[in-house]
C-alpha cells in the first residue's frame, strides 16, 4: 500500500480532512484559553499541505495550480506563497516544543492587558507575539482567529476538490 493509496481513521479524502480541522478548530473555540485545543488546530492546519502532498490525483494538482509538481513534491511552499498566515502557523507546530508558558505582561494592541481582559469576562485568549520587530498593530495574533482564517482560506481555495462540478471562477 503507498501513502497515495492509505487512509487513516476513515478519512480518505480532503472533504474528510478538512471536517477534521473544522472539528479541531470549532473545539478550540469552545477552550479559547486550552494550549492543548490550540495546538490540535494549528497541527492539523498544518498538515494540509502535507494531505494534498501524496493524494491528489493529477486532475486535483492541475486545478489547484500545481500541474508541474508530481505527487511527493513538498506544495507548502506554493502555498505559502499565497498566504503569509500558512508559514506562521507552519512555525508555530514546527516549534511548539521550544515553547515555554510565558504570560504577557504588557498591553497587546487592541486585546487588552496582561491575561485578564484580553478575552471575554477576563478570559484570556490566547496570543501569538510575532516578535518586537513587528509594528505594535501586528505583532499580537490571537490563535484562534488565526485558526479560522486559514481553516476559511483552505476552504475557499480547495472548494474546486470537494466540489468538482463547481465553475472555478477567475479570481480564485
């Protein structure tokens, strides 16, 4: 059996994979504040590219733009060069495990300050600082908004696999 040729827990197919990270994503919205929720949703994000790496059809990989790439050809790449936000979660489950609980005590632009009102009646999100180079509007990034616009961006990119007879448009 190849890696094109396997599933794993029932999902054969993107449509499968993607209900997993949706799953994922909507867990970590009921737990904003669970490191464990984040992380399953930015892991699984993650590994999009690593599904569409080994199991598109070569039909699948001349829609999605990637007809010159042949099955094992690592696409995260081509995809990241679409969205910045791809990279960003790639190195946040790429280093999860050099991470240290580190709670911020300053004012994120916009969430509010140190873990108490950055979230809901003082739940803290969970936030991402892209480092102190970055302009103050964008250096903080709550994970989980983070989580649905690439769960929404996979989406709306990979709408042409999950639904074949749907008309591609220009503009996508």
């Amino acid at each position: 059996m190849t890696r094109q040729d396997s599933s794993m827990f029932g999902m054969v197919s993107i449509d499968d994979y993607l209900e997993f990270c949706a799953q994922a994503v909507a867990e970590f919205e009921q737990d904003q504040a669970s490191v464990l929720r984040a992380f399953a949703a930015l892991l699984a994000l993650n590994h999009i590219p690593d599904w569409l790496q080994y199991k598109l059809a070569p039909d699948q990989r001349t829609v999605l733009g990637l007809a010159s790439s042949d099955v094992g050809h690592a696409v995260k790449d081509d995809f990241e060069r679409c969205n910045d936000d791809l990279a960003l979660v790639r190195k946040i489950a790429n280093g999860f495990k050099h991470l240290t609980p580190n709670p911020p005590n300053q004012v994120a632009a916009g969430f509010g300050s140190g873990p108490y009102g950055v979230g809901p009646y003082g739940v803290s999100y969970l936030v991402i600082d892209r480092g102190e180079n970055e302009p103050a509007q964008d250096r903080w990034i709550v994970a989980l908004s983070l989580c649905r616009r690439t769960l929404e961006w996979w989406t709306s990119q990979l709408i042409v696999l999950t639904q074949p007879n749907r008309e591609i448009a220009d503009d996508e």
